[in-house]
C-alpha cells in the first residue's frame, strides 16, 4: 500500500552572532535608535521619576530634593542631577540665597513631567498599598510639605503623632508663615495629638480613606484641643492624585482595609 508523505515547512530563525554584537557589551542603554528605547534610558534610570517629582513639587534646591527622596545618598543624587542636566531635562542656576544651585525643568523635563504625573495617576489607580511602601518618615514629610497655609490656624499649633506600629514620634507645627516638622519636642507643648498606624494614615493622605471613617473605625484617635479637632478636615492634606484613589474602608472580621465598590461610594455621598 503506497504511503502518504507529509512535509512540513520549516522556518528558519537567524541568530545574530555574539561577535558581531560586541559593540554593546559595554552600553549602560539598550543600544536600540527606538524612541522609547532610548527615552527610557532617561525615564527608567533609578531615581529619575522621582527626582523630577520633587522638582515638579517646587523643590528646587539640593537639600530640599535630598529630603524628600529620603534614602538616596548626596553623592547619589549629584550624580543624578549632572545626568538630567546633560540630557537636557534639567537646568541649574545660581541660589540667590546663598551657595549651591537650583534645578528647574526645561521645556523636555516639563514635558517629561506630564510622564511621571500620567504613571502617579496609574501607580494610584492600579497599584496596592503594600507593607513594604510604609514608612512613617516619608509620609510625615509628604504632610508637611503638601499643607496650604491659607487653611492653617492663624496662632501656632503643635500636633503630635504617635504611630502604634512605630516607635518614633513626630510633631507637626503648624503656622502659616512657616510650618514645621519636629523629631523630638519642640517645648511648645502639644495641643492636638493623633494616634494611628502607619497604614492608616498613609491611606488617609493618598485620598482612599477619609479621616471621619478612620476614627469611627477605631484606626485613628484624636485627643486634644476640640477646636483645631474640628478643622481637621481642612488643614490635614492630601495628595495631589487623591481624586484618582479608590476608596477603601477598614473590614473589622479580616482586620484589613478592603476596596469600596465605586457606585456605592457615589450613592452613598448622593444620599
């Protein structure tokens, strides 16, 4: 019986010589003339979105960049900074206060900077809040540095925080020529003092939790002068991407904070 014979195609596949690839041995960058090739050399390099995230906040001197990356070291973010400006993304100037510089974004960084707001708006819709992003030092620094004067109390006021989950305290003074962030007692006294956790008031400032509903939950209490408790809504910040957060509410049974479905959060605030 004669038999069938099938052929089946083959395809081919070339595979570039690693000689010939030599050239790219010692590139830091993908070694590719695509757009995004090369503009992630720029965007993707560590420390680069959040350094002009900062500059973007109006921290235009070194000290003030430094405090507000937290852990990246002096040397580190010169580095860093020569980089932008020899990629065009930044330009340094003299400080008119005295020595050092200061960085501002030319007209690719301010364009760059619609880049990184676009990936904080995504990072707070689609992004957990986990435990390893917790840290009481960034998020006191992000509540000093994102109060409006105008709505702070017109006498000073000190408020005391004191974290369950850390041992460390922090005292914010407020004023509205200058407020303050204290690491030990600045000899005031404290005339309002809040006590959460971490969590909490991390949730809190990112606009997924409102302060009325962690202290109804028991995950922030508030001891102190009634009338500075009462504006607390007013003077304690959020977030520049709060209105892109999704709402969360602490679950008593799983001891967690669970995600609120959208439309109940709408009908809720319609009722």
């Amino acid at each position: 019986m004669p038999s069938s014979k099938i052929e089946v195609g083959t395809t081919k596949f070339a595979v570039a010589d690693p000689a010939g690839c030599a050239h790219n041995l010692g590139m830091s960058g993908y070694g590719q003339f695509c757009p995004i090739a090369r503009a992630s050399e720029v965007f993707a390099e560590r420390w680069t979105p959040l350094i002009v995230r900062e500059i973007m906040s109006d921290h235009h001197h070194f000290s003030e960049i430094l405090k507000g990356l937290h852990s990246i070291s002096p040397s580190m973010l010169g580095q860093r900074l020569r980089s932008l400006e020899q990629k065009g993304v930044i330009e340094t100037g003299p400080n008119p206060t005295g020595r050092g510089s200061t960085y501002y974004l030319t007209d690719a960084g301010r364009q760059l900077a619609e880049i990184v707001r676009g990936l904080g708006i995504w990072g707070q819709q689609w992004l957990e809040v986990q435990r390893q992003h917790l840290d009481a030092d960034v998020a006191m620094w992000a509540i000093l540095t994102h109060l409006h004067p105008d709505k702070l109390p017109s006498r000073r006021r000190v408020v005391r925080f004191e974290f369950r989950d850390d041992k460390r305290r922090y005292w914010l003074v407020l004023r509205r020529d200058d407020p303050d962030l204290c690491y030990s007692d600045p000899g005031f006294g404290d005339d309002l003092v809040i006590r959460t956790d971490l969590e909490c008031i991390t949730r809190v400032y990112l606009g997924e939790l409102r302060l009325a509903d962690a202290r109804r939950s028991g995950r922030l209490d508030v001891e102190g002068s009634r009338e500075l408790a009462r504006g607390l809504d007013e003077w304690f910040p959020v977030s520049s991407f709060g209105a892109h957060a999704r709402p969360v509410k602490f679950d008593r049974s799983s001891g967690s904070f669970v995600r609120i479905n959208p439309s109940r959060v709408a009908a809720a605030q319609r009722a």
